[in-house]
C-alpha cells in the first residue's frame, strides 16, 4: 500500500480518529495544517532530497522512486546530478529542510527552474510552499489508489 506521507503515518492516523467529511483530501490537510511548526517541520524533513543520496542508495519509498522516476530524476546527466546537488544544498542550508515540490506535475528543468527561484524566497513562504506541495503530492497519490 502507498504511504500517503513520507514516513509520517500520523496524519493519516489522526485524520482516521476523527469524524470524516467524506472528503479524505480536505480530512487529512486538516490535520497537516492544524499540526504544531515542529511537526509540520518533521513531515517536510520526512520528505527525501531530489536526486539526492536516497535515490542513488535506493532507500526511497516506492511512491517516492516512481515520483522522481516519472519526471527523469532516475536519468539525470552528470551536469544535471551536479546541479541538482549543489541546489539541494544550498536550498537545505538556507531553509534547514529539503526543497519539496510535486514532480509529477513539472519535469527536470521545470524543478531546476523552481528550486532556483525558490531560493530568494524567505524561509516561512518556504515553509508554506512545501506544505502545499505535500497537499499536491497526496493528492495524485490518493487519485492512483481509486
């Protein structure tokens, strides 16, 4: 079974223990955004680096590898892997978690593009965005489950 969250079962479970509005979606962004900053900091950390050492070891979720697969992040060139790494780290150095965006709905230069521009954004819109981009990733995630 597809995990919804990256390595974050809580939100499932919490929207699970409460009174459901029939629409699973809406129930569980409830609860992502009703979470504490720490927690919601936990889920975008949970979340793994494009490209990064997880897809190369091969310890990304199923949903995961097949997400950065649709795009062409398992095919990348050397320059584009070099890319991608030094954008990765200097998107986690500035905003201390990784860039978090729906590759199913862009491709790789569209991602390069975004974490270039995202980069001069300050760490709150960050913290906004990636959450929004999680809501994305859910989203078509519970679309390949009907």
């Amino acid at each position: 079974m597809t995990a919804l969250f990256e390595h974050s079962p809580w939100v499932e479970q919490r929207a699970d223990a409460r009174l459901s509005t029939g629409d699973r979606h809406a129930d569980l962004m409830s609860v992502m955004y009703e979470a504490t900053p720490e927690e919601q900091l936990a889920l975008i950390r949970a979340h793994p680096e494009l490209a990064g050492k997880a897809a190369i070891d091969k310890t990304l979720t199923d949903a995961s590898a097949a997400e950065q697969a649709s795009a062409g992040l398992d095919r990348l060139t050397e320059v584009e892997f070099a890319q991608f790494h030094r954008l990765n780290a200097a998107y986690r150095d500035m905003f201390g978690f990784p860039f978090i965006i729906c590759v199913r709905l862009t491709d790789k230069a569209g991602i390069l593009t975004a974490m270039e521009r995202r980069l001069s954004n300050d760490r709150e819109t960050e913290i906004h965005t990636a959450l929004e981009q999680i809501g994305e990733i859910v989203r078509l995630r519970l679309e390949d489950m009907r």
